[in-house]
C-alpha cells in the first residue's frame, strides 16, 4: 500500500525538478562575421561560378554534398544530376 504512494511522490518531485518544454528548446546563436546581403549575393555568385568553370572545385563539392548518400543509390544520383541542372558546366 506504500510503494505505489512512494512511486507516486518520487515520480512528482522528478516532475517538479525536470525542466520543462521552454527549456528543452536550445536556442542557436551564430556569433561569426555577419554579412549583408549585397555580400551574400556577390559570395553566391562566386560560388556558382567556382562550380560552372573549376573542374577541381566542382568536383570537390560533388563528393562533398553526394558523396555521404551511401543508403539510396537514386538519391545519390539525382544529387550528382542537380549540379548539371542548376549549375550547368560553363561551355568554352
């Protein structure tokens, strides 16, 4: 007759000390260098430049961004294909 009781006010105070819903969200503060986004836009540029007409770099991002889906071989193709898609190879 006791062991339930206890069970129940065990069970109540790891209640009252568990912290709640508003402390499990973890809020994610970036504290680098903050850009514009007239920054943004030139560093993007850049960047789809970089793939459209370096080989080495493109090849570079393929692996990086493809290379870790192991798990579906059809998502990891259509990954290598978005990069001929969006970022077609720059024609010399």
């Amino acid at each position: 007759m006791f062991k339930p009781a206890r069970i129940l006010g065990a069970a109540a105070v790891i209640g009252l000390l568990a912290p709640g819903p508003a402390h499990a969200q973890m809020a994610f503060h970036y504290n680098g260098p903050v850009e514009t986004p007239e920054q943004n836009v030139i560093q993007s540029a850049h960047y789809d430049w970089l793939l459209e007409h370096n080989p080495g770099f493109r090849a570079y991002r393929e692996r990086k961004e493809c290379g870790p889906i192991r798990f579906d071989e059809g998502l990891r193709t259509d990954c290598f294909q978005s990069f001929d898609q969006y970022e077609p190879v720059a024609v010399r």
